[in-house]
C-alpha cells in the first residue's frame, strides 16, 4: 500500500483492477475441505457476502450460501480467495479517510447505478476506484495517477491457448487509464511470475510485436491463429 499512500497523497486518484467480483471465488469448509460447486456446470460458486449468495459466474445459478457444510455438517465454510468485494472491504478498512467505490456488475444492475458511480469517479469525489474489466475499457479518469492491476496470474496458466492474447489486451486496456491527464503515473502489476515471458514482453515490446510471437508459438503448436 506504501505506492497508494504515495499517489493518495498527492492528490491523485488510484484504481485497483481485479477481474474476479464477487467477496471469495470459492467457499470451502475448513473441517473436511469440501468446496461448493455449481450443480448444473461443475464450476466452483462464487460467495457474495452482502447478499449471502453463492452464485455461477458461468451459468448464472444462484442459491442461499449454507451456514454449514453440505457434506460434513461442520460450520467451518470459510471463503478463500480474493474478489472485488472483498478488495472493497480491505481498502475501506486501510483507508478509511478515503471514499472507496466499486464498479462492477454487482454495484451496476439498478438502472442508473453505473452513470452515478462513474460521475462520482470523474468529479474526484472517490479517491480510490475499484473495478473489473466493465472498468477498463474506453473510460477517461485524467486524475488516475496509479493503476494497481492485481492477481493476473491465473491467465498465465490457463488451459485456453487464448488465454495470454487476452491478458495482454486486458493489461494494456487497464494500464491505459492511468497517465491520461498532465501528471506522472504509475502501473503497478501484483504478479508471482515477474520473469514470465508474456510479462517480460508487455513491458517492453508493443501490442503487435506481442501479437505476432503469440501467432507463432500457436503455429508451432498447430493451434488456430
């Protein structure tokens, strides 16, 4: 936070970019480790605390979240993982001279929710944005001196060959919102691959010089370009 502190400081305004919403992707009992899947896809439920939901961002089943375990019938289910309202909760807790707002799709769904959020954001009522990728793409925030782009890893790994052209378009959208006034800024990504090769190449090569590498190792692989 000692980044975010910095650029608070200053005046500027700092957003946090998580593309994962919701409080915890899984929720898991601590007493015998059962996790709590969707029953019709097999996908793991999102927990939402403030509606105390579990919900498939895949299929868009939504139950109650159990007070205890299905399987064991302990009342040790704990959410693990981070999500944006957590993100939220944690912020709000660290800086609490701060307003704090989230944009996404849970904070958007009443009609007019977005406009308001993003008319906030723009007349710098809110020092601190939070934001899934609803946030990244086409907005203009000229008092964002700090993007902090938070837990990219799981794309570096996914098994979709698409996953790192995604990434790399998602981390430069993102990273695009910062600098677009007259003042210094700052991008900040939370990684534990710093040497992987698509980080390495979003750092010092542009968009298409990253494009035609992707298209190659696909080539070699006969996957589809």
């Amino acid at each position: 936070f000692s980044a975010t502190d910095k650029h608070l400081e200053a005046g500027g305004q700092v957003l946090f970019f998580l593309n994962r919403r919701g409080y915890a992707p899984v929720l898991l009992c601590h007493h015998c480790g059962f996790s709590v899947q969707c029953p019709r896809c097999d996908s793991y439920l999102t927990y939402h605390q403030k509606k105390h939901q579990l919900s498939c961002h895949h299929c868009n089943y939504v139950t109650r979240s159990p007070k205890i375990c299905p399987k064991c019938q302990q009342a040790d289910l704990l959410p693990i993982g981070l999500g944006t309202e957590r993100l939220e909760e944690t912020l709000n807790y660290r800086f609490k001279d701060k307003k704090c707002i989230r944009i996404d799709r849970d904070t958007t769904q009443q009609k007019g929710a977005l406009e308001d959020l993003l008319s906030q954001a723009h007349a710098n009522e809110a020092a601190i944005l939070i934001g899934t990728q609803m946030l990244a793409k086409g907005h203009h925030f000229p008092n964002v001196t700090l993007v902090a782009i938070l837990d990219c890893d799981n794309s570096l790994f996914s098994t979709d060959f698409r996953a790192p052209e995604r990434l790399t378009q998602l981390l430069l959208q993102v990273a695009g919102r910062a600098g677009r006034g007259d003042r210094a800024s700052e991008v900040i990504i939370q990684t534990m691959q710093p040497e992987h090769y698509l980080l390495q190449d979003i750092l010092h090569k542009d968009y298409w010089e990253i494009a035609e590498n992707l298209y190659k190792l696909r080539e070699q692989a006969q996957l589809p370009p």
